[in-house]
C-alpha cells in the first residue's frame, strides 16, 4: 500500500471512530432528556409538605423555624446564641408580630 493510502486509510478510521462516539453520545443525550421529560410529566404533586422547616447556618446552628404550633403557622428566628428574638404567627385567626429582649423570652414589642 503506498503511504498516501495507508495515510487516507488511518484518516478514515479515525473519523469513523469519532463518527461513532458521537452518535453514541447523542443516543445518551436523547435517553437522558427523555428520562427527564417522562419523570417530570409524571409528577401527581409538586407540592412539597411537611409539619415543620428548619433554617440551619453555616455551623449547623438553627437559626428558623416555620412550624405548625397548636395548630397555626409560626416562623420563629433566633439569634446566634439559640435564643428566639421574633416570631409570626397567625393566632386564633388573626396575624401577631412579636419580637424579643436578648434573654429570648421576654416580649419588648408585639402587633397586635
């Protein structure tokens, strides 16, 4: 074989090689996005629920807390220290802003 066919021939190979990668990639493309698509369109509810959220900081410290308390919603914060300094609330129907002196129990300001 002279060497410009050999060279041609090592050229086409290659290609070929390449050509079958990408079609092999493709194919994963499509299965995945068809994977997605299916999984995606079979969600009943996209609601997510639970009894209670916690916020947590960078050293895992709770710093929130959005919970059902006797029933109502309630998002409490705390400060650094695990102390509660404001909570929210819908008491007895009715929405309630309270926030708290740095001993976390004592209300200094609430509405209404």
């Amino acid at each position: 074989m002279a060497p410009e066919t050999e060279s041609l021939s090592h050229r086409l190979e290659k290609v070929e090689r390449e050509n079958r990668r990408i079609k092999l990639v493709g194919v994963v493309v499509v299965m995945l996005m068809a994977t997605l698509l299916l999984t995606g369109l079979s969600v009943e509810d996209p609601v997510i629920g639970a009894e209670a959220f916690t916020l947590v900081d960078g050293q895992g410290e709770m710093r929130a807390v959005f919970a059902m308390v006797n029933d109502e919603p309630t998002l409490a914060l705390f400060d650094s220290e695990g102390k509660v300094r404001a909570g929210i609330m819908v008491a007895e129907n009715s929405p309630r802003l309270i926030l708290y002196a740095e001993d976390g129990k004592t209300p200094i300001w609430s509405a209404p």
